[in-house]
C-alpha cells in the first residue's frame, strides 16, 4: 500500500493494492498489523455505512469528548471528504484539508481523533463506509457549520442538500473551547 501525507500533520490518504483482472477485483481494506506499522494503532470499534444521493453534504461533525478517529473509503460512486482541525492548542487550528475518494480510486482516508469531519457526493449517489476508533455518543455529539467563512472550505458543489441539524450549526469561533477536544488530551 501506498501512504500520502496530506497537508495537515496526521491524516494520511492510504492507496491499498488492488489486485483486478477481467473478472472484477480484491482489495484488502484493512490489516492491523499493516495499519500499525503506517502509524493507525487504534482499535476499531464500530463500522458504519452510509448512503447518499448527488448534491448531499453530511458535516461538519466531531464527538466531544469520545473523539472519533476514522478510516474512511467509498465503496460505489464518488465524495468530495474534507478534515477540519479542531483540537484547542493545535498549531493547525481552524486549517482543512479535502481529497476526493470513490469507488475508482480506492483511496482511504485516515482522520485520527480531534478533527471534524464531512463530505459532500459528487456522484449520483455513493455507498461511504468508514471504521471509527469509539462508538457513536449521542451527547458527545457536535459540529460546526459546513460554510464557515473563517475556514474557507472550497466544496466542489454549490448545489447542496444538508439536514436541517447540519443547517444550524454554529461557526468554529462560536463553539465554546470545552466542547472541542484539547490537543494534549488525544
């Protein structure tokens, strides 16, 4: 497998080998020992899968405290995910980094725990599968709005379908510090 630092110190883009032929493909989409030895030593504890249609943007979320980390693919269609680091004391605080994930280019993307998270479906539709590092907390749950101005995200859409809890969240610089994790806490 191939590992791509991206632009902000600890999410990793993973291109695991995909061994394809004319019947199809097989792809190992996890291994601990193998994901250990690139730096993702946390234990996975729950698998989620979500489907949605072109257009829809879930985000940008985080749990605090019960920080999530998260091992992220597409597995049908095509996202556009994006990682905003929130954690207080960070030297890359409000900074975001996006990549494009789909069924095509089987890339994984790692987001540790302390950053929010969201994507937006560049395709008709797209089946988003990712393993999270705690279980869902309802009262741990939070977010920030997907627009906030001082963190500039670039979406590749401005045709935008959001739930109405995604619609009313506040901006980064809103959110009291203790409901965002601490960067020596993690």
């Amino acid at each position: 497998m191939k590992v791509i630092e991206s632009n902000l110190p600890g999410i990793l883009i993973i291109e695991p080998k995909v061994f394809g032929d004319a019947r199809g493909f097989f792809q190992e989409t996890w291994s601990q020992d193998k994901y250990a030895a690139i730096g993702i030593k946390q234990r996975f504890v729950q698998d989620n899968l979500s489907f949605s249609t072109r257009g829809v943007l879930r985000g940008l979320h985080y749990q605090q405290p019960n920080s999530q980390g998260k091992l992220i693919a597409v597995v049908q269609g095509e996202v556009f995910d994006v990682a905003v680091d929130i954690r207080v004391g960070s030297p890359n605080f409000g900074k975001w980094t996006g990549i494009i994930l789909s069924s095509e280019n089987h890339r994984q993307l790692w987001v540790p725990p302390g950053f929010a998270h969201g994507f937006c479906v560049l395709s008709n539709a797209a089946y988003f599968t990712y393993k999270c590092t705690d279980v869902y907390a309802p009262h741990a749950e939070g977010g920030m709005i997907w627009s906030d101005p001082d963190i500039g995200i670039q979406w590749p859409l401005t045709d935008i379908v959001l739930s109405d809890k995604d619609q009313v969240y506040p901006k980064l610089r809103d959110i009291k510090v203790e409901r965002l994790p601490q960067m020596n806490d993690l």
